[in-house]
C-alpha cells in the first residue's frame, strides 16, 4: 500500500488522474471503476478539463460505478447513475451505455446483483478502481461487518452513513434510503489498481485503521492491506491520525519519477 499526504487537493486529482491518463493512452479499451461521493469530484474536475484539451479519451473505455441506492425514483437527482453522469461521464466522451451501475429498482434484486458482477467479470474486470472512504470505515457501501468475500448485494446503510450522506438530501436523514446494492468487498478486491482519495479531519481515524490498523470487518475498508496495488491519496488533515505520517511522507519525497502511483 502506497501512501502520498499532499496538502494541494489538486496535486491529489492530478497524480489520480495521470495514472487513469497513462491506463487510457496505454489500454484505450480499458476500465475504470468510478465512485460517486464528494472525494473523487477533483480527480473528474481534472479528468474533464484534460479531455476539454484533448490530452486523453473515453472513447473506447467503459465504467462501472460501486454502488447505488435502493428505492429513488429513476428521476432521483442523487440516485448514484445520475450522480455520475453528472459529475464525470457527460462530461466527457465515453460512449452510449459505456458506463454501467448496479440496478437499485430491480424486481429481482439477487439477480441484478449477480448479472453487475458477470458483467464486470465479461468486461475483463476493473483495471483501476477509484474509492473514496465512509468515516466508519466503509469502501464502497460495505458497512461494518461485511463478509471479505461478499459480491455485489444488498446491504443496510447504517445510521452514520445515512447521516453523513443527509447533506445530500437537503439534511434530511430520513430522506437517505435504508437499503442500497453494492460492490462487495471481494468484487473491489479484484480490481487490478486501486487508488482511495480522503480529505478532512472527519476521515483521520478510518485513515488510520485502513493504513494501520489491524484487518478486521469492523473496519471494511482493512481488506486493501492484502490487495497488491494500492495508492492511498491523503490530505494533511485525513493523514493526521496517522503513526507512521512522516515515514509515508519521506518516502514519497524520494521516490523516483519514473515510477508512477
Ligand atoms: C458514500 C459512498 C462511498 C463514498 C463514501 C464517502 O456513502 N457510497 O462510495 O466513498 O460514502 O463519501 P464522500 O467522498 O462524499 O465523503
């Protein structure tokens, strides 16, 4: 697990996004897991503003997104597949239905579920998955207690989240649905390149947890300690719980050009 604390939240987007950039110029076709949430929204800033200079393309790429709320209408303006439509695909020139997302108003949910990771599987899997951080914990919507190996399924959102994602449903926490589809644990796990984005203080302890604590469910996102390529993108502030800070820092400064996240 690499860990990078910089104090420029666009220095953080632009290392994410030369590493999607040198992904695309050298797999076009590639794939790319997509998070919705506040966190990533620098790194599709960038992405959007290298595509307006013609510096790289979708054309050719396809997406899946992690998760998606069960229930909101499909006109919801904060059902997960608007959300990101909004924030990084109509910006740029993915193709028609290049992008895809867990089906949150399915009759058959289990199936749904199961149909999202054949459909990842078929599209040779996820080469570089983009993750943000709950403060409890969870990647993706995997609260506390997830199975390691779970798959795309439903799950109920806990209280925390429900009230942390309120600012999206005009502070109201019983607007936020109960129920959502997710990713499972070992549907991200598969992902070839991972790289988790957090900023501000209220992320430092689940920080500390995923980087140094020890694995444990009630930790969801500890699972990354055992994949093989993970980049960590901190700012001072979500790097402020962190023991080992200034090792991380040290290693990052005299690390070699050449070798990328
Ligand atoms: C949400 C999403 C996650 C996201 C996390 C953090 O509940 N399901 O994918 O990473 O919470 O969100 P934010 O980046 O807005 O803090």
């Amino acid at each position: 697990m690499e860990v990078v604390i910089l104090d420029e939240p666009a220095a953080l987007a632009a290392l994410a996004a030369d590493a999607i950039g040198a992904l695309l110029r050298d797999r076009p076709d590639a794939v790319l897991g997509l998070a919705t949430g506040s966190s990533p929204l620098a790194v599709y800033d960038e992405l959007a503003a290298r595509f307006e200079r013609g510096e790289l393309s979708f054309a050719a790429a396809r997406g899946f997104t992690l998760d998606e709320y069960v229930g909101l209408p499909a006109d919801h303006p904060e059902r997960y597949r608007t959300v990101i439509d909004r924030d990084l695909v109509s910006r740029v020139d993915f193709g028609p239905g290049a992008v895809s997302g867990p089906d949150g108003s399915a009759s058959d949910i289990p199936e749904a579920c199961a149909a999202y990771d054949r459909a990842i599987a078929t599209a040779g899997g996820v080469d570089l998955q983009i993750l943000g951080i709950g403060t409890d914990g969870h990647i993706a919507f995997n609260e506390p207690g997830s199975s390691f190996a779970s798959r795309t399924r439903i799950k109920t959102l806990t209280r925390q989240t429900r009230l942390d994602n309120a600012r999206f449903f005009d502070g109201n926490v019983d607007a936020v649905p109960t129920h959502c589809l997710t990713q499972g644990l070992g549907t991200i796990m598969e992902a070839r390149h991972i790289v988790l984005l957090a900023t501000g203080t209220a992320k430092a302890e689940a920080v500390h947890q995923l980087v140094e604590g020890p694995v444990s469910a009630l930790w969801p996102a500890t699972i990354l300690q055992h994949h093989r390529h993970v980049t960590v993108l901190l700012d001072e502030a979500a790097a402020s719980r962190l023991q080992l800070g200034q090792y991380y820092r040290e290693t990052y400064a005299g690390k070699p050009d050449w070798q990328g996240i």
